[in-house]
C-alpha cells in the first residue's frame, strides 16, 4: 500500500462576500478533489489546536506527525536546510532578507522590491567576501542567498546562544533594530553583539556595489541592507522511517517545507518547473509522485501559491490556483494505482483573504481509498467537511490515519 499526501499552503480560506459568502475552495471548480470526497472520507483538522493560527513551519512538522510542543526549534534551522545549507547540532542559523534602508537605516522594503535571484546572489558573494576578509568573532561563519530576497546566515561555534531578538523591524518606515540578548547570559550577549556588527558589516559591503548602482539606475531599490530573524537550530526529530516504517519522499519547491522534510527524512525528489510560485507546473509535480510511488511508500506534494493569493487578498488568483492543485490531482487520480494508493489532500493553516494572514479556523482534509470508510461528503471544501467522518482532529493525528490505513500502525496494548 502506497499514500500520496497534497498539501495546498493556506487554501482555507473564510467566506468572502465577493464569493457569494463562499471560500475561494468552495467557489473554485474542484471535480477531482470532490471526487476524492466523495469516494473518500473527510473531516477537519485543527493543524495546531483550536483557533491556533500555524506558521507553515509548525503547521508542516504537526501534517507530518510530530509534536511540535516539543520538536520546534524555530524556523532558521529548517529553512537553511532547505536551502542546501548543513547545519550541524549547536549551530544557530537565521533566515535573512535583503532590503533596502535609507541613509538612516530606516526600513524603506523589507524585500528590497524582490530582487532578483541573480542581484541577491551577486550581493551575496560580496558580503561573503568581507566576513573572509574580515571575519567576525565566530567559530565559523555561512551566508547564502536563496530565492529572491531571502538568504540564510549561519553561525558555528562555541558560546553562541538562540536567545537573541531580530533586526528585522517587520515593518517599513521604522529603524532596523538592534538585537538584544534575551535572557542574561554571557552567550546570548555576545551573540547579539555578533549580530549588530554583522549587520553593519553586511551594509558596508553591499551599499556600493555595483549591483546597487546598476538597480538604482533602473529606477529600483537598493539591497543595501540585511535584515536578520527566526533564529533556529537543528530541531532534534526522528526520521517518519524509524517513527513508523514508511518510505517517504516529497516534492516541494520552496526552502522551508523542503527543510522540514529533509529533516524528516524524506527524500527530496527535485522537480523543473516547480517553482513555489503562481507558474509552478503542478503537472510535472503530479508526474514526478507518480514515478516516485514506484519507489516510495508516502509522498508528500506541497503547493505553495493558494498561500500567497490569500496574503495579497486576491480570491481570483486563489481559486484559479486551487484549481490548479485540482489539475494535479486529477493526474495524480489517473495515473496511480487506485486498488493500491491512497490520495489525501489538505492544507497546512487557513490563509484568510480578510485577514491577509494565516488564521485559526480548522482546515478540511479529505482521503480516498481502498477500504476507506467511506463518508456522506460528496465534495471538498471547508463547508462540507465539517460533517465528514473524520470529525475533527489535530495536524498531529493526520499520519497516524494514513499509517493505519497503509497497514503499518503498531497496535497500542497487548
Ligand atoms: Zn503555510
């Protein structure tokens, strides 16, 4: 027995009064998701705990099975290994945005315009070439551009401790903060006194470049600042395989879900043309699980774009990418060996379009077959799988029922 697992980032949604008071789910066209509700069993999942809103990190951690009370280690870590970046027990690592500041380091983009992934990466490599000139006070130093403004920094070590705020202000037309130490050690003093000189030092080797020079000729913004946040380290987790005898795989385009499940032990199954955006080809995401259930007993597809079009608030955008997640999932449905795999979908956390932000209303989840007890639910969305079979349960449990399904759950008691 195989089971596939799509996860659509924030496709929850709330009633919209421009949809008729309907979620972008419920007004998109979905027959290949309503079809798994209807020959499948549904429910709701409350990803953290009631009307908890999820970071896709923890919302990721707590879909794959784990406790997140009790593995989190913040989101840095995953992030950076999601990114091709080691990080070994004890490192500290950040997730980094390039952005632009004006003369008195107030915030004027926290993404410096999403810059390109070539301008970032030249960047970059001027900023790695002053930490090698002149190397701050650190056992070892790592910075890396990723996607677009992201990047990762790293640091390695004695006495560095995670107990350090953020320069990231979180907002525009405000100073980049100064990291302070958040409980009273020596090392997360120093830590933070690390930080505020790098931060400098960052700004110093980019200001002039001429990268910047040849941006601002183009009428765009300066990266000539990096902000530093979401301090992590490497979250002590066992592998799915020890946990609970699967084969897993997963096919996710953007560093942090990439992160988690590397973390997890999964086997990254790279994908051209997935690309964590609005573009993504899902096609070649659904063909690349197909042939990945060849080898692999549970593979994880994340879509990451349902997520962006409800922080833009743009219910259009949202259901046409919901109906793209459909595309997928029809392939998925016609390709795979139905009397041997079971198709999940869900979502990480809902992403309200009102809020323009992650919110605490459950997510539906929906799971098609062999022996699947079926439901009276004939369609997906938020409002019909209230009444599924699954009732309502936690991120937590979502693998546990698929474990169970897939005849490998170790029975409780004698
Ligand atoms: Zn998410």
């Amino acid at each position: 027995m195989k089971a596939v697992l799509v996860i659509a980032d924030g496709m929850a949604d709330v009633p919209l009064k421009e949809l008729k008071r309907r979620t972008p789910l419920e007004a998109a066209q979905t027959l290949s998701m309503d079809r798994i509700a209807d020959l499948g069993i549904c429910g709701m999942i409350d990803v953290i705990a009631p009307g908890i809103p999820p970071g896709s990190d923890i919302a990721h951690l707590a879909l794959l099975g784990y406790d997140v009370m009790e593995v989190y280690t913040g989101r840095g870590a995953l992030e950076a290994i999601g990114s091709g970046v080691d990080i070994l027990p004890n490192d500290l690592a950040f997730r980094c945005n390039f952005a632009s500041v004006d003369k008195d380091f107030n915030v004027m983009d926290r993404r410096a315009g999403r810059i390109e992934n070539e301008d970032a990466a030249k960047l970059a490599v001027a900023i790695e070439e002053s930490l090698r000139d002149d190397p701050p006070d650190v056992g070892d130093i790592l910075f890396k551009s990723s996607v677009q403004h992201r990047a990762v920094l790293r640091l390695s070590g004695p006495n560095l401790s995670p107990m350090v705020s953020d320069t990231d202000p979180l907002k525009t037309g405000v100073k980049v903060l100064k990291s302070r130490p958040l409980d009273n050690s020596r090392e997360a003093k120093r830590t933070s006194e690390i930080l505020n000189k790098l931060t400098q030092q960052m700004h110093e080797a980019v200001k002039n470049h001429p990268t910047n020079e040849e941006r601002i000729s183009r009428g765009l913004l300066p990266a000539n600042n990096v902000l530093i946040r979401g301090v992590g380290q490497l979250p002590e987790i066992d592998p799915l395989t020890l946990l609970y005898g699967i084969h897993p795989a997963a096919i996710a385009a953007v560093p942090l879900v990439r992160g988690i499940c590397k973390t997890a032990g999964m086997r990254l199954i790279p994908v051209p043309g997935a690309t964590g955006t609005y573009e993504t080809d899902v096609i070649a995401k659904a063909k690349a699980a197909v042939e990945a259930l060849h080898s692999y007993s549970f593979v994880l597809i994340h879509v990451k774009a349902t997520d962006l079009a409800g922080h833009d608030n743009r219910p259009p955008k949202k259901m046409k990418m919901i109906e793209k997640v459909d595309a997928l999932t029809t392939h998925l449905i016609n390709n795979v060996d139905l009397d041997k795999t079971f198709i999940a979908v869900t979502a990480d956390h809902t992403t309200s379009s009102i809020k323009q932000a992650h919110s605490g209303e459950p997510v539906p989840v929906a799971i098609m077959g062999p022996h699947v007890r079926v439901d009276d639910v004939k369609e997906f969305g938020e409002r019909p799988c209230m009444k599924g079979g699954l009732g309502r349960i936690r991120g937590k449990d979502l693998m546990p029922i698929l474990v169970d399904l897939l005849g490998k759950a170790e029975k409780a008691g004698s």
